[in-house]
C-alpha cells in the first residue's frame, strides 16, 4: 500500500495506517479537537481516524 511521506502516523489500528511503515495512506486528513479551547497537543484528534 502507498504512503503518503507528508503524514506520518504511528496508529497501527487505523485502517489508512501503512503497515509497512509509520505513515497515512490518505491524500490529507482532517484534524479537529474535542475541547472548546484547545491548549496541548492531547487536545487535538484526527478526525480521519477508521479503526480497521
């Protein structure tokens, strides 16, 4: 499966995870957040996340 070398993912359970290497097979993906006024990098989520 082709990755795309501009994202990079360590989410193994992600069906668009590369599993030949820690990188996305989408084109792009959307990030997002659960909180009303992010502050940290645990705020943010990847909104094209599909458990496979």
């Amino acid at each position: 499966m082709k990755h795309n070398e501009s994202i990079g993912c360590s989410v193994a359970d992600c069906k668009y995870h590369c599993k030949e290497d820690d990188y996305c097979t989408l084109d792009k993906i959307k990030v997002g957040t659960h909180e009303s006024s992010p502050k940290s990098v645990e705020c943010t989520d990847c909104q094209s996340f599909e458990l496979h």
